[in-house]
C-alpha cells in the first residue's frame, strides 16, 4: 500500500504545480464557463485516470524504461516521427519547467514583493539539489509534501464552501449552447498528459499488477477532481477583474482568509517545487548524457526565461501543447494488449 500512495502523491505532486494552485489554470480552461466549467472538470478526470491506467498497464508488461521505449510501443511505424514525437514532448517539459520556475518567482513578487528573480533562483538551487539525487530523491520530496498540501487545500475548501453557494455561479454562466467548454476540458488533459507520462514512466518500480494500476489511477481522479472544484470555488470569491490577476487564487486566500495567508503560500511553493522536480527529472532521464551539466544549464536557463512572465507563459503555451497531446491520447485508447513487433523486452 505504501508504493501505492507513493505513486499517487507523485502524480498529484506533478498536477497541482504553478497554474494549478495558483488558480490559473482553472480559471484558463474551466472557470470562465461557469457551472459548465464543472462538468469540464468531471471529464478532464476522468481521461487523465484513464491515461494513468493505460500507461502503467503497457509500462507493467512492457517493462518499459525510457519515453522512447514508450513511443516504439504506442507507433509501431513512421520511425521517423519517433524522435520528433521525443524532441517535442521534451521541449514541453522543459518549457513548463520553466513555467514552474517563473510561478516561483511570480508569488514572491506579488505576495512578498521581493524581486521575481529572487523567487525563481531558490526554487532552480533546490531543483538542482534534488537533480543530484536518484528518482527516489524526487520520490521521496512529494511522499513529504504532497499529503500536507493536500490537507491544507481540503482545509481551505472547507473553510470556503460554508461561504459559497453554487446558485452563485449563475452569474458566471454563459449564457449559449456552447460546447467548447468540452473542447478546453479534453485540451487541459492532454497537454496534462504530455507532462504526466514521462514522470509515470519513472516509477516503474513502484508498481507491480493491474489492481495496482487500477486503484491508482482511480484514487487519483478522484482526488484531481476534489482539488480542482476546491480552487473552482475560489475563484467565485474574486471580486476585481480576474484576467489582471497572476494568481487569482492566492489573491482571494490573501484578502478573505487573512489567516490562511501564509498557509496557502505554503502550498503554492509546495506545489510548484513538487511539479519542478518530477518534470526535471523525467527530462533529465529521456536525455541524458552528462547529468551534472544539463540539469545546471537547466536551472540557470530558467531564471533567465522566468522573466518572462507566469501568466503570459501559461496562456500562450498550455492550450498549443493541448492540440498536440491529443494525438498522444488517441494513440493510448488505440494501444492493445498485443505488440509482437515491438522493439521492447518484456519484464522477466
């Protein structure tokens, strides 16, 4: 049961970074439709449960080591997209490394008003701490963290809810037969996905049979869906123009729960180094060569690119990757328990 937890608090540990503490994913791919925005949430779950079971399931038969490995599995032809396919989903990986450094960077900014480039070198020094390690160092850091943000978020929720009426998304509601609020579901978990299955392929050794899988993939939807409606039910407490706000989630925890202030900081920071390390790491283990020396590029990189700015990263990057793990996704439904041209060993 413990590699089971330790699975999952990985996996919520990579989910809950930057924009999703912070409010700005939420607000992106689910907030702006209103009521209807709670149905997205429902659906993105769901598909990321099923690509979290999928992918264990072919990672357990295939004894799977690497996001190569993965791909010859998942296209059996056009080897020559393969290592497109790699270049690409490393690029993005590394780009919402990137992102999740300039999240650091924004809190101390907007919250504490210490220069962003202070905030987003802390994060890039204990990144690189941790990229020194093995995978069970990054194992190890979310097995810590991740359940107490998790208790703080439920306990926010809580606190929340008792405030909070769902008639009062009436107002948020747009008033059309739109169904683009599906379309932005699907997108959040597919550029979700792109981020997730190179970090599931690191924890190979946690996991042993397909009950395993199943409840894992299953417990972690359900908890993705709690936490999502959590931070969704924040954000009807914004009361200024919440496209101008970075992290509209932390601004509603700072102005309305005063108390909880330095509480929620905690789970932004939390969050966000948690997503750090799990994304470094899985990029660090599709390409390296001299390890040392690409995760300091890394980290230095970083910095430079978190002047970016948080929300300009997000909004622009987020829904273009969405489009292209599409095709990942649909892949994965496609994938059958039978590969006898497959280039992978099974597991003895």
């Amino acid at each position: 049961m413990r590699n089971i937890l330790k699975v999952i608090f990985v996996i919520i540990g990579t989910m809950i970074g930057a924009g999703f503490a912070s409010g700005q994913e939420m607000y992106l791919f689910f907030f702006s439709y209103g009521i209807k925005g709670l149905i997205g949430i429902l659906i993105s779950s769901v598909i990321i449960g099923f690509v979290i079971y999928k992918t264990f399931q072919i990672v357990n038969k295939y004894g799977v080591d690497t996001y190569k490995d993965f791909l010859d599995i998942l296209i059996q032809k056009r080897e020559k997209l393969k290592p497109v396919i790699n270049t690409v989903i490393n690029i993005f990986i590394l780009i919402t490394f990137f992102i999740m450094v300039a999240g650091f960077g924004a809190y101390f900014n907007q919250e504490l008003g210490i220069n962003s480039l202070i905030g987003s070198s802390i994060l890039a020094i204990a990144c690189f701490i941790v990229f020194l390690t093995s995978v069970k160092g990054f194992v190890k850091a979310n097995e810590l963290i991740v359940p107490i943000l998790i208790g703080f978020l439920f306990l926010i929720g809580i606190i929340n809810v008792k405030d909070v009426h769902l008639l009062e998304l009436e107002n948020y509601l747009i008033k059309n037969n739109s169904f683009s609020f599906i379309l932005d579901a699907v997108l959040y978990s597919s550029y979700n996905s792109i981020l997730l299955i190179p970090v599931l392929l690191t924890l190979k050794n946690y996991i042993q049979d397909k009950k395993q899988i199943l409840t894992i993939a299953t417990i972690s939807s359900i908890i993705i869906i709690l936490l999502s409606v959590i931070i969704f039910l924040l954000l009807v407490r914004v009361d200024v123009d919440i496209t101008k706000l970075e992290m509209p989630a932390v601004y509603v925890v700072s102005n309305m729960f005063k108390m909880l202030r330095y509480v929620y900081g905690f789970i932004i920071l939390g969050s966000i180094f948690t997503t750090a390390i799990s994304l470094g790491t899985s990029f660090l283990q599709n390409t390296v060569k001299s390890h040392i020396q690409i995760a300091t590029i890394m980290c230095i990189t970083s910095v430079l690119i978190s002047k970016i700015g948080f929300s300009n990263l997000v909004s622009s990057l987020y829904p273009v990757f969405g489009y292209l793990g599409l095709v990942q996704i649909l892949k994965l439904a496609m994938a059958v328990p039978h590969y006898h041209h497959s280039k992978i060993i099974h597991k003895p």
